[in-house]
C-alpha cells in the first residue's frame, strides 16, 4: 500500500493568512510560477487535511466538547473547556493558512495554465472543505485580502456572512472542473481519498453544498425553508451508497498511522470514552456499542464522567475500538450516512415528519452498514426508534446523526446549530458554558491584530444564532 507522509511541504514563505478571487481566478501570479507538479502538492495537503485538522485538536477538541470521549486527567483541561489562543496557533498558523489552503492556491494556479482540470476540481473542494472549518471555528477570517504578501501584510478579515457565499461559488467550480473532458495530466495514486475519480469528487462537492446549505437554517437573514431547498438540490446529486465516502485510508505502518490511533494510544494521556455517549448508546441497546468502544474491566461497558478525578488506571473503561482506533482506520471526511442525515432534517423542515421518517432510516442503516452490523440488528434497532413527529423529529435525527457521526467535527456544528445533543456541564468545568467558538491563535493576534479578536470563547458565529 502507498505511502502517506505526515510531514508537510512549504513552498512558499507564508506568514499568515490564504486567499482566493472569483471561482475562475485563483490568486494567478504569473511573475511568480510553480515549478513543483501537482501531483506532489496534493498528496501531502490531502495528509494534512485529514491527519492534522480533521484528525487533530480540532477532532480530539469536538469530542471531548461534545462529551464522545473523556480524558482521563486533572481539571482544568481541554476537556473541561479550557482553551488559550496558544492552544490553536498550530491549526492556523500551520496547517489550514499554510500547509493546506496556500499550497491549494498554487496547485491550482499552476493547474489553471496546464489545462489540468482534475487538479482544479479537487484543489477547489478541498479549499472549501478547509476554509469552512476556519470559519465555523472562528468566525470571520482572511480570505480575500489574504497571502498577497508584500502588497498586503496585514489583511482584513471578511464576515463569515461572505466568506459562506465564497464556498458556494468555489464547490460550484469544483463541479465545473470535474465535469470538463479528461487532461492530458491527470491524478491517481497521489489522490489518497479518491484515486483520482471526477465522478466520486463531483459527488463530494454537491455533498459539502448541502452541508454548508443547511449550516445556514439560523443564520440572520436566512430562512429554514430556503436553506432546506437548496440543501435536497444539492444532496440530489452526492453520495449514492457508502462506496462514496470520502475517506483517509492509512496504511498503520510507522509514521503512516490513522491520527485515532495516534490520539487513543496510552502516551496520549489516557483516552476513554465518556459516560455521556456510553450511556446513549446503552440506553438505546444500540447494536453499534461494541464496534465503537471495548468492553471494561468487568466485561460491560462504561465511559467516564466528563471533568471527574482521573482514575489511576484509565483501561478499567472502555475505549475506543478498533473500527475507528486501529493503526490502520480510514478517517472519514465526510460520509453516505451524514448526507442522508442532512436530506432527512431537510426534508422534516420542508414536508413534515412523516416524509423525513424512510430518509431518516436509510440514514441509521448506512451506518449500520458501514460498520458492518448484523442485518437483523439493525432493523431491530431501526423498529425501535420512535415515530418521528413535529416535535421530537429535529432532536431524533441530531441524536442519531451524533452517533453516525462519531468522532467528527460535525458533531460540534449541529450542537451549535440545533442544541443537540443536550448535554450538562462536566465536572470541574473550567468556565461555566460549553465555548462557542475558538478563540484567535496567539501568533495571529500578535502579527495581525484585528478588532474581531477580542472575541471570547462564549461568544457565537455569525451563522449560531440563539
């Protein structure tokens, strides 16, 4: 199996900050060429996207915020919601500015002039996929003003009103440019996620517009009923099964490990799975339980209480099994269950519960078969949920979402977006709300002091409204 290479490449000098013009016209600088092929820009921003922000602090941070797993160690900790801006600096300042979206911008500029369009198809997903977590995280960030260095060295931040329109604008080019005749270069071993198929990246595209669509049911001057339009539109043309899922494979060869494996293991400072999702899990005699965590000490199963005294022996727990925590897990980006979960609310917001109930199973059995559950158990699982009504549907399809949803960002999104799941404060909890956003990272707020940075973690994005 091919290799993946968790160091990254620089090739630029970036201080801070990444950019994009219109759709069509990615920051061309044609006094500066590359000279680097694409081929070898994409295979370590793909590793970096999924090993270092999916799978990094942003990952670890969403699942102990949203109470998936503990860390077993003394209050305050990330845990308990103590977040600095150093904390942060290196999803910024490193991967997501840097290592990902000012590399994207010149594998595509360098695309453009060839006339390879596989590579502009996939640069500009990824840009997407990559500038809406910056934003969902911290609001309003760089973009249009950004990595124009020497002209511009302190760019300005644009609303995060603007920047979701940008991400619309870049999906809709991604599904040009994969739509366009087959060049003459073109990807396949360097693309970990997809082996360079147009059809399987389209399908993404379309997936990420229908997530980004039904972000916006609360956001200021924005309706439910529109937003839920354009996200069926969109969800019409994604994900057809779970072949479709966009996915990280990783060998589990040193140096080439799933980053869950890497966070779980015990150097990591004693990982477990929080008593909040093993008690969901139990409660609804989920058939999912032992796929996702291990049995404890006394062969059942247990999580621990968010932000209570470290136990001398955290393994007495159960832990993450090896579905998503083995040396060789795929990580998912995105998945055929979560774009079914999103055509359910859809649907729901649109049409009523009745008409989101058969979406809202299809969409509980993707992850059934993706786990590779019993057939039997799963329909007994599925028969056993309740009728889905005005006014449980939205809290029962974020609760199921949550659990196909394990161990994704997402999770942290839909809270913020739907209040669910509902979740109590942890013991010892370093301040007395669960954060809302981010704050800015240390090295941004010394090199690019902005009046957006005096935000504080309990305050919301534009789109988290109350």
């Amino acid at each position: 199996m091919k290799r993946l290479y968790i160091a990254t490449i620089f090739l630029s000098t970036v201080l801070l900050g990444s950019g994009c013009k219109k759709y069509l016209d990615v920051n061309d600088d044609p006094n500066h060429p590359m000279q680097v092929s694409e081929k070898l820009i994409l295979s370590p921003v793909e590793v970096t996207t999924s090993t270092s922000v999916v799978g990094g602090f942003n990952g670890t941070n969403a699942a102990y915020w949203m109470q998936q797993l503990s860390l077993n160690q003394p209050s305050p900790d990330e845990e308990t919601y103590r977040i600095f801006p150093v904390d942060v600096d290196n999803t910024w300042t490193f991967y997501i500015y840097p290592n990902i979206l000012n590399n994207l911008r010149l594998m595509m500029q360098q695309a453009k002039a060839a006339g390879h369009n596989e590579y502009m198809a996939i640069g500009k997903t990824l840009y997407a996929y990559n500038l809406a977590i910056a934003t969902d995280l911290w609001n309003n960030v760089p973009y249009s003003e950004a990595m124009k260095l020497p002209a511009i060295s302190n760019p300005k931040y644009d609303s995060q009103e603007s920047v979701y329109q940008q991400l619309q604008i870049m999906l809709d080019s991604a599904i040009y440019y994969a739509s366009q005749p087959k060049s003459a270069v073109a990807p396949g071993s360097d693309d970990y996620i997809y082996q360079g198929s147009m059809n399987k990246w389209k399908k993404l595209a379309y997936m990420l517009k229908a997530r980004y669509y039904l972000r916006l049911t609360k956001a200021p001057g924005r309706t439910a009923s529109l937003q839920a339009d354009s996200a069926l539109t969109a969800i019409a043309n994604a994900f057809a099964d779970n072949s479709d899922n966009a996915a990280m494979t990783y060998p589990g060869t040193a140096q080439a490990e799933s980053p869950w494996f890497k966070n779980t293991e015990p150097g990591a400072g004693g990982v477990v799975m929080s008593k909040t999702f093993i008690d969901f899990l139990q409660g609804n005699s989920d058939p999912r339980l032992p796929i996702i965590a291990t049995k404890d000490a006394d062969g059942g199963y247990s999580g621990r209480v968010p932000g209570s005294t470290p136990l001398p022996d955290p393994t007495v727990l159960s832990l993450v099994n090896s579905f998503y925590a083995d040396a060789a897990s795929p990580l998912y980006l995105a998945t055929y269950s979560e774009a079914l979960f999103i055509k359910a609310e859809a649907t729901f917001i649109k049409s009523g519960a009745t008409a989101a109930t058969p979406v809202f199973q299809a969409a509980i059995q993707a992850h059934m078969d993706m786990l590779k559950v019993a057939p039997a158990a799963a329909q007994a699982y599925i028969n056993s949920r309740p009728v889905l009504t005005a006014a449980n549907a939205l809290q029962q399809i974020i609760y199921e979402k949550y659990v196909a949803n394990f161990l994704s960002i997402e999770t942290y999104n839909d809270w913020r977006r739907t209040g669910f799941p509902q979740l109590q404060l942890p013991q010892n909890a370093f301040v007395n709300y669960i954060p809302r956003r981010w704050p800015y990272p240390s090295n941004e707020v010394l090199a690019n002091p902005q009046p957006d940075q005096s935000a504080t973690s309990a305050d919301r994005v534009w789109w988290d409204t109350k």
